[in-house]
C-alpha cells in the first residue's frame, strides 16, 4: 500500500461510501484511500439501525440501480401528538437497505481503482496544503485533501476543527411484529422524547420500533436493542483549508425528522464535485444555502425540545384539519413560535428525509 495520496476519505458510511465511489467516478487519475476501523460483523452491526428511509427525491442522488434495494414503499407519515392529536400526510417514501447499497457504492469504488484501509485514526497534522495522517496500526499516511465522513464521534472534526454539534441524540431501536402500520411512518410526539419522537416503520421482519434511549422500553424484554448518537445542528465550519467534513461528522442529519441519508448522499456529491471543480470552498457556500440546510429546522427543533406536552398541543393542533389557510393563520396570531413550526413541517416532507 502506497502512502501518499490524492484525497483520504476516513469513514465508510453512508457518506463515505457515496464520496469514494464518486471521486473515483469523477476524478479517476486521483489516488483515493478510503479508511474505517470496522469490518466484517462489526461493520453490518454497526449500520444495522437508522437512516433506512428517504424520499423518492433522495433515491435521484445514487446510482438508478440502486432502487433494487428498495425493501417497502411509504406512503403516508401518522403523526401523533399529546391529546391524541393526529396529523396525515400523503408522501412518497421508500425505506432502502442502505447496507446493500453501501456495498454497492464501496465495490464500485474498488472497481475503479480506489484502495481500502481497515484502521482508525488518531491523529491529523495539517500543515499548509499537507495532511499527516497517523493511525492505531502505526500508518503514517499524507494527502493533499482530507474528507472527514467519520461519524458523530469524527476524529477528523476533533482534530481538525475543534468543533462539536448543538446536540448529540442517543437513540435506540429494535424491531417487532407489531406496533406499526403497512406503508406507514408512524411518529408519536411528547415533551419526554425532548424534541424527538418515538417511531415506527416497517422492515424486513415486521417493524422497526425506535426512540431516545432511556424515555421508552421495548414491549417485548427479550428484543435485540441496538443504540447509536445523531448528532444535529451544523459545526461551525466544513471546509478548512484542504480538510471538510461531511455527513454526520458535521452534524448534518435533519433537525426535525432526524434522517440523515439524503442529507450524507447529497453532501458526498457536493464536496466532490467541489474538489473536482478545484473549489472546496464552494462547497461550505452551497451547503449552507441549500434548502436541506434550511435554519428553521433547527429552531424549530429548538421549540419542540423546550416545549411541554401542552405546548406541543397547542402547536400541533393547528395542523389537524390539513393545509386549512384560517386555522394555520390562528397559528401565527395566538400560538408562539408556530410561524416557525409551521414553516419546518411543511418543508420537512420536501427536503426533511
């Protein structure tokens, strides 16, 4: 294996897969490394929860194969509220075995020439347009671009950035026979899962049933419960100098629905293009101002989290009777901050997932 490359891509997520199967794609006289500290069943474990279900408009961002890994069609969210309040919307959803396609996305990258390395990072040294890599097996490795697709825990933004998420969500899922509904998201809502929800949406073995750890319990004791942090709200920076993270690592995933996909797809295709367009700052710029980033995600995320089960109430009454013009302008006049609610659950079905 050689040392010296192009472009280091730490992480082999969702975000880190799509990133080295598009700059092989895109840029094919680089030399790509693509490094992650998991393999074989620690791998498929790990990437056994979450972030299985995206929007039809979210399936355009990877390869038209891949629609071959669509496991169940969505076409209907269930919201429900405190006081039994509950609120429909038509979608088109699918939920996707995202292990299938990373491993699409990582053996096309292979294809094209791109090297994997099974090891962790533990230190980067930047120094003008040179990264120092230094890893657990003793590697020491230098690229000229570094893209940091390496989690909620991201060395890459520890000790590049310096910068952490606002907040850091620790959830927990299993799966279950019941407890959903056929083509349905099923999201409960209440002060105790603090700005997140309960949900439910169907899987390969009947449903799969999740929360914030430690505000539910599975019903049946014996279930295999898997956890994992989510990190939301964006760093201060992506970009510095020739290093930028993406994904989770840069707190990407959505606010308000917590999906994170879409949000890593789209990211890994942005900052590539950017490094091939020789313009890696083009891509904090685009970021920010992509409607995936829209700030009323989070401030509305902000309301929930601080809100009581009658506050929630209040808020979510409103939506009961559809897109109903005079009761969402009784909304803004007589409920604070659902100018700012209304605005995030309106646009989370378009760029939320």
């Amino acid at each position: 294996m050689r040392t010296n490359y192009d472009l280091i891509i730490v992480g082999a997520g969702p975000a880190g897969c799509r990133a080295a199967e598009l700059a092989c794609k895109r840029m094919p006289d680089w030399s790509v490394l693509l490094v992650d500290n998991k393999t074989g069943d620690d791998w498929e474990n790990y990437h056994n929860i979450c972030a299985e279900g995206v929007s039809g408009t979210a399936l355009k961002e990877i390869l038209p194969e891949e629609r071959r890994h669509i496991r169940h069609k969505l076409t209907k969210v269930e919201e429900i509220w405190p006081s039994d309040i509950r609120v429909e919307s038509e979608i088109e959803g699918y939920i996707v075995d995202r292990k299938a396609i990373m491993k699409d996305q990582a053996e096309n990258y292979r294809q094209w020439g791109g090297e994997v390395l099974q090891d962790a990072v533990v230190d980067i040294r930047v120094s003008g347009d040179v990264c120092r890599i230094l890893t657990k097996g003793n590697n020491i490795l230098t690229t000229k671009f570094l893209l940091g697709a390496d989690g909620a825990n991201s060395t890459v933004r520890k000790r590049v950035f310096r910068s952490e998420s606002e907040v850091v969500v620790p959830v927990s899922q299993y799966t279950s026979r019941s407890g959903g509904k056929p083509g349905t998201l099923v999201l409960e809502y209440g002060a105790k899962y603090k700005g997140k929800y309960r949900w439910a949406f169907p899987a390969r073995d009947g449903y799969r049933i999740g929360y914030p750890t430690g505000t539910d319990a599975p019903s049946d004791p014996k279930a295999h419960v898997q956890g994992r942090p989510i990190p939301i709200g964006l760093v201060n920076q992506l970009v510095m100098g020739n290093v930028a993270i993406i994904g989770d690592a840069a707190g990407m995933a959505n606010p308000v629905t917590y999906a994170g996909l879409r949000n890593s797809w789209t990211s890994a295709r942005m900052v590539i293009d950017a490094m091939a367009a020789g313009d890696l700052q083009r891509f904090e710029k685009e970021w920010r101002e992509s409607p995936l980033a829209d700030p009323s995600f989070l401030e509305a995320h902000r309301i929930l989290r601080n809100s009581d089960d009658e506050s929630l109430k209040k808020l979510a009454e409103h939506l009961r009777y559809g897109p109903n013009m005079w009761a969402i302008i009784s909304g803004i006049v007589k409920t604070p901050g659902f100018q700012t609610f209304y605005r995030a659950h309106v646009r989370k079905l378009s760029y939320g997932w």
